[in-house]
C-alpha cells in the first residue's frame, strides 16, 4: 500500500481512543498524540523492510564453508533445510572465552522457543568457534531446546562474515538461494561509530524482545543496565 493511500496517523488514532481507570484528560491526551507517533512508527518500519527486501542481489557466495554439528559435517548449503532463506548468528563463545557472552545467551534465549516457529519460514542456525562438544555442553546448561548449534573449525565463514578467522564477535547474515546460486542478502552494518550520543549502536528494530519490551517501561532500557548469566 503506497502512503498516498494511508489515512493520516493523527486521524487512525482518535478513532476509538482507550480509556483506563482515574486517567486524566491530559494523560489521554498525551497519548493519544504518542498514539499518533506509534503509527508512524508502524509505517516507518513497514517501509525499512520493503527497502530491505527490494535490495539488488547480493555477493556470491562462492567457497564451500564447512561446519560441525552434533550430527556431523555440514556445508553451508545443508544449513538451509528446505528453505531459499538461511538466517546464521554467530556468537561469543570462541575457545579462548570461559563463560558465554551475556548479551548473546540473552538473545538466544529468547529466540529458543521461536525456533518452531521460525524454521517454518527459513532456516536458522547459530555458529561459534568452539568445538561441537563445547557448544553442546553451552545448550544443555543454558537449557537450549530448539536452537541449532555448529562449530566453525577451520574459522573460513567467520573470517568472511564476521571479522577474523578467531574473531569473537556477534554477527547476524541472512543468505538467500536461488537456482542453487547462494548469495548474501542482508548483516547489519556500523558500530560505535553510527551511536547515537548516549546510546549503543543498537538496531531499529531490536532482535532482542528483550529491549523492546524494556522500551514500553516507565524506566525504559536505561544506559548501563545488561542482562547477566544469572537465572
């Protein structure tokens, strides 16, 4: 739907305003302008996906990257599944790290119980450098169900898509395949320096539920708060 077809965000939000117990006139008036912003946000982020999907073919991926899984090698053609989309996250837990980054077991908690849900659409696999027995051990401490853990031995797919051969660092790519020609789609890109004053270089929309909900909060997400390893 092009914008042009859009009702005015201001208009959608006086439709068929809520009303909670003593709230003042000023509270829902407040609101319902915020109501207002929370739309164009919705339209915002509608048309940031569409930019995205509409991006021209990305690089060939053109090297047999092999991996370990608890069932044996892989290459990065198998990660797919029965899929045309392949979404891989690769986290912190290289052989040199004791404990798992917080930030990333954070994220994949959170994404443990999507995976159902997700791997009906694309495939969805998470990658580190440790050994396959060291992230099998990781999943059954954190209680990892769903997720799909693979080793990255030889260090080849984090060097291309992640920084260095050793690199232990986050990263998040989606491939796409297409005539049986694999190509990468989409990573987000920047670090500290595309921060805003304040803030980390965070994406919009989060990948973490976690921020997100933070974000509804009086307190919001905060400047120095991080999730930990604690239950």
């Amino acid at each position: 739907m092009q914008d042009a077809e859009l009702k005015p965000a201001g208009e959608l939000a006086r439709l068929a305003p809520a009303h909670f117990p003593n709230e003042s006139s000023a509270y829902r008036q407040a609101r319902t302008e915020l109501l207002t912003e929370e739309i164009e946000l919705r339209r915002y982020i509608a048309r940031v996906a569409a930019q995205r999907r509409a991006l021209p073919p990305g690089g060939e991926v053109t090297r047999d990257y092999r991996f370990v899984g608890t069932d044996g090698e892989v290459g990065l053609a198998d990660l797919f599944g029965p899929h045309d989309t392949l979404v891989v996250y690769s986290f912190m837990y290289g052989p040199a790290r004791e404990n798992l980054c917080p930030m990333c077991n954070a994220t994949m908690s959170s994404w443990d119980g999507e995976v159902p849900h997700i791997t009906q659409r694309v495939g969805f696999a998470m990658v580190a450098r440790s050994p396959i027995e060291r992230l099998a051990s990781l999943a059954e401490t954190r209680r990892w169900r769903n997720l799909t853990l693979y080793s990255d031995p030889s260090g080849d797919y984090t060097a291309d898509y992640v920084g260095e051969h050793d690199s232990d660092m986050p990263a998040y790519n989606v491939f796409s395949r297409k005539s049986g020609t694999i190509r990468h789609f989409w990573a987000p890109e920047g670090g500290m320096e595309i921060a805003d004053p304040g803030q980390d270089p965070h994406m919009a929309p989060d990948l973490n539920p976690l921020w997100i909900i933070l974000d509804t909060t009086p307190e919001g997400r905060g400047t120095d708060w991080y999730p930990s390893l604690r239950d």
